[in-house]
C-alpha cells in the first residue's frame, strides 16, 4: 500500500526495512546539539534532488540558509548550483529579525504573529515552486515555543501534521532533544508523527559514542536497535551491521 | 463468574490464565512510541471478528482510520473487508480538524465542546451498529488532555470506565507511557481500570529489547512476570515462556 | 494491655510477633496496582467473619461491590452468603454516579458535597447493622483526592483516625502506592496512622518479585523483614521465613 | 564549659563523647515511620526521671498521651507510676479535636489559632509543674505545618530554638525524614538546632537494616558514623563498636 | 600581584598553594550540618588573630556568639579573652528576636527591614573598632533568605560582595550545602565569589567519610583535590597528602 | 568557505581539526565554577593579540577588570601592556554598581534598563575603538537572568547572535554549567549558537578529572571525544591525545 522514500544516507535504508521511509510520512528527527541533525535533513533533501529526481525544500527557523549552505560545504556538496537549478529552496521563516538596535532586546509578545498559517503558506508556497517532494523544518522547536501552553502546543503539532499529510511530500521535522542520558522521558512530539529517530551521543564511560535509532516507523517493519554512526566528510554514515560499543 | 475473551495474539492468553480477559473489563494498554500499542489493539479486533466472531469498534483521537488501515497492511489483515461485512467500524473522534488554513494555529480553548458525552455516544453507536463485543479507545490520552486539572482528569476517567462498565464489550484503552526505565511511577489511570498490559521497550546495555508485562488484572490469576515480544510479519507475537535477556 | 487481632492469611500473623494486629489500631495497606491489597483487605474479613465471629464492613469507593465480589470468586470465597448472614456488609460511597450522558464530563466541584461525615456515617451505620469487629475503607486515596491542599488532607486524615480510634474496630485503610522502586519517600498517611504494610512488586533484574514488609506497627514488636508473598488460588500467601530472592 | 545529660540509652552516651548531650542544647531526632523515635524519646524521659532525678515533660501533638503509654507498654515502663509521681508529664496540644460529626471534614484555616505562643506556654506550664529537666516535642512536623510559607516555618523554628535556650532544659524536637535512601536532602530544621540524631531504617539488598547517627552535635566530638541499633523489649539499643553490615 | 592569607588551619594552606588565601578574596565555605564549618571560620579568625596580628570580625545571623564561644571552648581557644584584647570581636545581626511571647509566631514580612545596608553596617563598624583583617559572616544563608526572588537573591549577594572587595579584608561567607551526594548542582553562589571551599560528609558505603575540597580559588594555583579531614580535639585538620578512602 | 581562527591554547587547535574555530562564529564556553572558562577566555584574546595581531575585547558582566587583571597575573600575562598598546580592551557592563549604602538591597525591578542595547553597543565601541577580531562576553550568563521568561531568554540570546554574525568577530560566550554530573540536560543556548566547549570537573570515584570536550561546531569537523586538561601556570593545556582516566 506504500511507496518508500530512500533516504540515500549511508546505512539508513538498510534499518528501514531495505526501503526507505514510507512515502507522505512525517518524521521527527531528534537529536542534541552537534548530532548532525541538520547535515541528516540536508542529505536527505541533497540526496533526493541528485539521485532521485525529488527536489526538496528546506525551511529554517533558526539559521540563515547562506549560513547553512556554508556550514554544510564541508561536505562537498553544491547547494547553491542545486537552488539555482530550481531542485532545493531555502526559505527562512525566522520568527524575529533584528531591524535595528532599537528592537533589540524588547519583548516580542507579538510573536503570536508568526502563525502557524504563515509557516504552512511557505512551505506551500516552497512545494509548488519547485514541485518539491521532500520537505524539511529546521527546527521545529522554535515553532513549538510561540505557545506557551502544553495543550496549544500538542494542537499546534497536530495541526501540523495533518496539514503535511495532505502536501504530497515526505517531511523531517528536525527537533532537539533534552537529556543526554539513554533512559529518557518520550517527548509529546513522538507520539504524534508517523516516524521518529534519534541522534544520540551517548558518553560511555569517558568515550563519545554516535547512536542512530529508529524508534517508531509506522507502516514499516524497522530494526529498532541503536546502530552507531559517524559524521564523516561526505556527510552521515550510519552502520546498520555493527553494535554500539560498551 | 467469569466469562473470558481469548484476545488470540499468540503468546497472550497463556499469559492471562490460559483463557483470555475477564469478560467486560476495562484494559489499559499502555506503552512508548512504536512500541506496537496500536497494532496490538487492531489485531485484537481482528482475531475476535475473524476468529470468535465478535465484532469490534477502534475509535481513533489521533491517526485517521485510513492511515490506520493503511500502517497495519504490513500485517496482511484485510481491514476494509472487516469493515464492510461489518465485522468492524473505525470511528474518527478526533477533537480538532484543520477546516481551513485560518483556523490553523488558533488557540483552540473551545475544545471542551468535545465532551465525554460526544465520546461515549461515539462507542455506544459504534457497538450498537455492529452489536460489537470489542471496543478499542486509541489513545486514551487524547481524551484526558481535555482536563487540565488532575482532579477532573480523574473523575473523567472514572466516568468513562463506569460507562463502560453497562457497554456489554471489553474494552481497551490505550495510553501513553512518560518514562523509558524500569522503575517508574504508576500512572492514576492503571488504579481505575481492571487490568494493565504494559508494552516496553527497554535498553539493555546499548541493546533494545521488548517486555510485555501484565501487571494487574483483576478475577484472574496471571502470569506478571515480563516476558520478550516481537513485532512480525503477522503482528505481536509475545513469549510467555522465556525470560527477557539481561 | 492490648489484644490482638489475628488477620488469619497465612505467614501474616507469625511476621506481627505471633499474634497479629493490636486490637483498635488503624493500619495503612500501602501497594501499587495489581499488588493484591483488595485481596487482602477481603480476606482479612473473610477470616474474621468465618474464623473468628468477628463482623466486618467494607467500605468500597472506586468498584462496586458486585464487581468486587466477583473480583474475589477466584479464591473460593461465599461473599454473597457471609453478606445474608450478616457477616459482611459492603458499602458503597463512591463520591460520583454517573446519572446521565449530560452529567458525564462536568467538572464536578461540589464534590465536596462528599464530606468526611458521609463516610463516617457510613462506616458507623454498617459496623452497628452487624456489629461488627473489622473495617477496612478501599481506597483511602479516593476520599484524600477531595482535599487538594496538602494541610486539609493530613487534617482529615487525622480526623478519620481519631473517628476510628472510638469505633472499636480494628481497622484497614487501603492506599496507592507511587513509585516501583525500593528507595522511596514516605507518604504522609504512613506517619498518622498505628500501622504500616506494604505490598510492593518489585523488579529484580527482569524478574518481578512479590515483597510484604511490615514497616511500622506500634505496641508490638513485629518483624520489619520483607518477606515474599504470592497470591495463590486461596488468596494472599506471605513466607515469614524466607528472604526475598535477588 | 558544659554539663552533659546522659540518655541512658544503651549504646548512645558512648557514641556522644562517652559523656551525652551537652546540657541546654535542643537535638532534632529525626527518621521514618517505625524507626522508633518515639520509643527514642520516651526512653529519653524514663531513664531521666528513674535514674538520675531529672523530671520530663512529653508534649504530644498527634497521638493521644493514652495511646502513647500503651504503646509504650511492650517495654515495661511504669509510665502512669512515674506520671503520678510527678516524674513525668504528659501533655496534649494537638491542634485539632473532632467535637463532632458536623466539624469533620471542614477545612481548619483556623488553625492558626494555634500559634507558637500556646505550645510554649505549654512546655512552660510542664517545666514548672514538675521542675523538668528534659523536654520533648512529638512530633514537631505538626507544628511546622501550621506555616505554609517555608520563610515562616524557618522563622517559627528558630523562635522555638531561642525559647528553649532559656527554658534550662535538654529537648528533644522529633521529626519526620522524608526519603528512605542514604542520600538525602538536608532539612532546613538540622541547620537551626545545636544536634541531629538520624534513626533510619535503610533497605541493605533485601534486607532492612537500622542505622544510628550523629551527623552534628555543637560543642562536643562525637563519634558520627552510623551504627546499627535494634529496637528490643527493653527500648532502643545502639551498638556503638559495630558497623552497619552491607 | 596578590599578598595572600594563610589560613593556619593545619593542611589548608598547603591545599591552598603554599600560601593560602589571595588577600581581599572572598570566599565561600560550604558544607552540611555537622561538617565543621563554623569551627573553620572561628579557627580562621582565632589564627589570624593569635599567630599573625590579624584582628577578626565575626558576625553571627543564627547562633547567639555565648554559644559560639561556648561550642567552641572544646578546642581549648581562649575567644573571650581575645574579645577582651580587641582581637576579635563578635556581632549579632539576628534578623528576629523574640522580645516577648506575644511577637512569638506572628508573621515577620516586616523582616526587609533587616536590611543589606544592617549588615553592611555591622561589618564596617566591627572592621573599623578593632581593624580588623578577617571577617566572618555565618551564615550567609539567613541573609540570602531575606530575598525570596531568585534574581534579588543573585543581585543581593552581589552587592555584598562588591561592598567587601573595598573593605580591605579576607572575607569568609558560611553557607549551608543542600544534599550530599558527590554529585551536585552548582549553588549560584559559588559563581559570585572568589573561592569556594566544601566541607562534605559523604557515605562511603556505610562509612561517613569527611572530604575537603577546593573548587575554586580566582588567582592562584591550587589543589582541586578532595582530601579527608578530621575534626579533632584541636579544630579542623586536613590531610593534604592523602586521598579520600573508597 | 571559512577561515579559520586558531585559539593558540595548546592542545584545542589539534581538537579543532587542526585549524581553530571557523571564523565569524559565536561559541559557547561552558563550565562549573573554577573550571578555567575564564582563563580559557583571556588566553584566547592573550594568543590572539600577542601571537596573530587580532585584536580583542573582554566585555566582563561580573568580576571588576581590575580584578580579572590581577587573578590573570598567576600565568604571566602582561594585560595592562596589552590594554595601553590597544591590543586589548576591557569593557565593565555590570547592571548594578553599589553607589552607596543607601541603594544596598534595594530590589533593582528597573535593572531591565539595562537592554541587549547597552551591551550590544559596549561590545560595538569596543571593536570599532581597536578594530578587534575576538570579543569575550563573561559570563552571558548575567545578561540572560535580565529576562525571568524562558522565551524571552531565548529571543534575546538569538538578537544577541544574530547581531554578533555581523560584527566581524570570532566571539566567546562565557556560560555556567549548572550540575556536575556526565549525564545531562542541555541548556537552551546551546541549540543557537554556532559551537560549544564544555571545560567539566567531574568526579571519578574521590578524584577530581578535568574534562575539555568540543560538542558541536558547525561547519568544522572536530573531535567529540572528551580531552583531559589541566590549569597549568602557562594557563590551560589540553591533551588531545590522551583519553580522561576512570
């Protein structure tokens, strides 16, 4: 009943089943600072755009796309020619500019204006631009905060969520992860997508140790198990044959 | 005193006595992300209408019942013939629908329009249609949501149980469980229902393993011991005489 | 200058220094949920009602005591018929009835219609219909629930213990547990009343174990060990002189 | 510069620099439910007034004087001989009595009639009665929650701890420790008084074990390791040369 | 740059580079009930006093300074008679003073009147009368307490120190350490002061182990490692060259 | 697409991959009091000023310059010098100067006149003033407790960045950890910025370890592993080939 979606990164669609990611679904990638979560989403879109024909869009919240194009051409790969030839656009949807010195530093209770109407209009807008068919926010979590309220914010999601089912396109929602330990408390977001996988970095004793897990994957048989993986100079690479050393 | 429903998930009955859930009660099945909750509930259902002839009710809060469907066919369970020789009923209670792009993002503080009332006229219309003996709440959490006072989440509960108590069914409710360790803290509603099938899964080491677990079931003596599960091909598939792996 | 009251399940009474409970105190049975404190508190009446000829009442404010009753027929006992005889009364006072569909949901804050005087009145009024010897109240968390502050709780639970101090009953009130682990913080009830025990499951690895443990029993030297405790098909079965397994 | 009170407590001198408390100080006794605190402190009291002419006064505030004797009848002290002897006195200053039936249950906001000034007039009134030289409040925890505010509570006990320094006698403050585990939080009470006693019943692997210590005592080495005690048909008994086993 | 202020407690100075304390610095002494910190400051006051012409404030918010100087008379330090010389000089800055029963429990929001400015003042006037070179406040806490905004607190605590960077002397702050575990959160304080030294008692097992331990000292080179200590019949000794015992 | 700023601190440049921090970034040094994050800071704008003419500026929000001058001096900085040729220069943002006794504990609610402004245009003087490559905010920490609301925090640290990517400076934001332990909760900030180093003391049984570690750098390939490091009297040194011992 499914097409699938490979993601194109190194040892990932092997733990999807040989597959891919189940196509129309919504994934929360979630990860602490330094995991590799915005590289995971660019080389997905990246792969998409270059080896299947799927141009993406990726939506930042956080970072300028000029500054993430720069961050990411460690990797070699060309962002700019692939934005220039209409296969990935970058929109930047960052609730607050700094105008002038002025604004700065003021109260911006009226951030309640950056609506989710105007974060699914430019992912809209993105889509049909380039007839996209893989979408990317980056990171939700600053979306997520213009409400305060637990329960408005699980409504703000699922509005979300039920709107990206109807675009047509295979979404990440990249979100940031609190603890750093390997017991943790589910965050609300994970029982609401399709799909959820962690980039984790664990401290195993004094070592640094690189986890990729898929937790949730609905519609697909997945191996659940933590699989350890590296940032490399090509990008991610996961290794779905290895255990994570103790 | 006891009539018993065979749930028919290979494994579970021997667990419950060797015969099944007491005959009414009020199960929760509680369990993190992808940790099968749902296709545990569908293939319930499925093995009553297909293997006992019971007929059953899913109520959804959260997935659509297309999308449901759709994420079980990996399992090979023909829902939509189920449905039409109704032998089941999928029933969307879901509190809030995105209508248009306007409404999206607005606080939504009118939700308690949807009332415990609306809810449980949903189950009573689903069982009556059907004359269903199971029914399914997926997840119940969503329902709870609506009362931000712990106290009125509690009578609420208590409403819903009572309700369902007079339903003539045996019915699962399924939940959301916070933490990932072993030990934890019990959640108010495993004090109000008759029973509790908790579907973790665990870190060993750097090793995911799954435990399903009855913890409580009134009328019934029970095997409580956590006992390994597998998601297959075909479903869970629980194995009641083997130990979790350290 | 005490008498004692034998509970009559066996290992119980060797483990509260060979002669069972003081005779007027009030005894906090403490567990989480399928733990087998209902089961408990029945056959502490049960015995006293067909052992020794002492009456009891039970006060139930979650389950019906039909449902509790039929709970029960696992372990062979004639409820319905030590309830004709007038050797058991069960009471029903749960603070809510769902009257009708409109009801359901409201928030019902005039709960506090549901005073301590119901309850002791209740209480009062079986132990003089059957003059009875034993009461236990199952749950005494329901009725806390009605004080949400903290300093109202512990002053109506004192005032509940004074009230029984002059019924001339020996007394069981029965209470939730929170936490699984077996590092815990004590619970204000446990320092108000005479007695304390607990029935705690706890895991041992991947293995659950059963723990009795007699915590606090004041005017007699009992034994404070925790012991292991099943429930076998003739109730709650404790072993006084083993140690529980690690 | 001191004098020194024995407890007479078998164990307990030695470990207090082989001399007891320095004379004046006010000493918190604190532990959990069934940790013998009170036997610790009526103990406290015989030996007093039996071996060294020292008249005590024992201010309840939660069990009444009767049930307390009673209790304390397992040790074979002749509390009502030494009561009448105006050895000892026994005195009541429970915060709330059940007049009747009607009152149950009301919420005592009222309750701060019952200030600081009525429980030290109390304690004055006994002290003079008698000539007491030892003095214990049990518990004092009832006293603090008549102040919600932490601020207030800190104040309240510090007001007590100044009138006692000017009430010539050696007091015994009980109290009520919140968790079960060796680490814990420092209650702010330890902070004010010129001693702490912690009486703790620690779970060893499976097997309950009571420790004894001294974590401070102003103006006098002690010996501040913990030390297993047993609670025997004689009282308390320390064993001051052993270690607690693991 | 600095000139710097041996401590004369036997062991710290040799922690503390060689030479002791950066002269004007002000330090945090930290530590549970019982550990040894006020007789550390009086010790810090008494040497400086005695062994290096150092005359010494010390400024008490808990403890009258009778019982101070009575507490301490264990070591054999002749405080009275270095008050006499002007060597030392003891101040009471006690927020409340209970000046007759009806004061006793009433409410003291008026307590901001106890200002900042009070203390300040105390100081400067103890330094100038007997020109001083060591102060001592104990304990910081009651002080802090004054501010129960967070924020107030930190600006609070920062105007004390900015006051006592110009009053030329060699300042100890005594504050009271929460828990007592080896792992911790960092109290705000410890980022406004120069240094900071804890005094921790710690479980080893069933043992009670004393640990001393320079966290930080802005300007000189010093031992972070924990070292054991005793409390002897002396004062505090700490052993430079020994490593705590597992 | 990057130059690279070398941070001259032996051992970090070889953590870095062997060439510094991408030019134009804003880090986040976070660590425990005493854990060199202040040394770490002055050594970088130390070597820069000194070994690669970049120019810097220390803006302190803390510690006087005077006395950060002085505790510098154990490492044989000569700042002054530095300070006179316009190499460096040291910027005092401090929110609250006590003028006199007067406004001593006056709770300063009119601190928020302090803006992100004032310190934006310290830091924008101070660069213009001596065309400064490297800008030291110490410690962030203290402009973040100006917003008591998360959000508000988190708006202001994104204004703060946004306008540092224009300045043309490789900037260091100075920030308090708050616990000790290895496991974690990540703190907001270090989802904005563009890199984190955290300098750790962490406990490994009784000894203390000094743990440099490089969590995140966008657009820099690092090693992750965490890197002993000492506070020698050359300043800090990091051991990028060794491991931290157990």
């Amino acid at each position: 009943m499914f097409d699938y979606v490979p993601t194109g990164i190194p040892g990932v669609d092997a733990i999807l089943g040989g597959v891919g990611i189940p196509q129309g679904h919504t994934i929360l990638i979630s990860g602490g600072p330094g995991s590799g979560k915005t590289t995971f989403a660019i080389q997905f879109l990246h792969q998409g755009a270059t080896e299947r024909g799927e141009p993406g869009v990726y939506i930042t919240l956080d970072e300028e796309p000029e500054d993430v194009k720069k961050n990411m051409s460690q990797f070699g790969w060309d962002l700019d020619r692939l934005e220039k030839d209409k296969k990935l656009i970058f929109i930047n949807v960052s609730p607050i500019r700094v105008a002038s010195t002025e604004r700065a530093g003021l109260i911006q209770l009226g951030m309640k204006e950056f609506k989710l109407v105007k974060l699914l209009e430019a992912v809209r807008a993105g889509v049909e631009e380039i007839q996209a068919k893989r979408v990317v926010i980056d990171p939700v979590t600053i979306f997520m905060l213009q409400y305060p309220d637990e329960i408005e914010r699980i409504y703000a999601m699922r509005d979300l969520i039920a709107d990206f089912r109807k675009n047509g396109c295979t979404n990440l929602l990249i979100s940031e992860l609190r603890g750093t330990g390997l017991e943790r408390e589910h965050q609300f977001e994970e029982y609401l997508v399709q799909g959820v996988i962690l980039l984790r970095t664990v401290m195993k004793g004094d070592k640094l140790s690189r986890m990729f897990q898929v937790t949730k994957m609905r519609g697909l048989a997945v191996d659940n198990q933590p699989r350890p993986y590296d940032i490399t100079n090509s990008g991610i690479e996961v290794y779905p044959t290895l255990t994570v050393f103790k």
